[in-house]
C-alpha cells in the first residue's frame, strides 16, 4: 500500500531478484505499507522470517 491505497499484489513462483514499477499520485510524502507471508519460524530463534527487503527506490518520473 502507499498513502492507504494498495497498489499492486503477486504471488512469487520462484526465488530471486523482483522488480515492481507502478505509477504513484502526486504527494509531499510517501508512507510504503508492505505485507507478506506465509512465515515461518526455526525453534530456536524467536524471529519470524518471510521475505528479505533489500531495497525500495521511488524515481520520479522523467
């Protein structure tokens, strides 16, 4: 979700590197909301794993 509007939503088929390109309204500030899962856990570590972020870039538009 950016701002309170979702934006776009896919199920990964396959380990990688993913790139998402979308068109965003105009706005002083961006607030990025993003959801995953399924978790899963190892029992013997207390964090939850899903996806690894390893970065988001908004461009603006040329």
């Amino acid at each position: 979700m950016v701002n309170g509007k979702a934006q776009a939503q896919w199920e990964l088929t396959r380990t990688g590197l993913f790139i998402l390109e979308t068109d965003l309204e105009e706005a002083a500030e961006y607030k990025i909301q993003i959801a995953s899962g399924p978790t899963w856990t190892v029992p013997t570590d207390d964090r939850t794993f899903s996806v690894n972020l390893s970065m988001i870039r908004l461009d603006p538009p040329d």
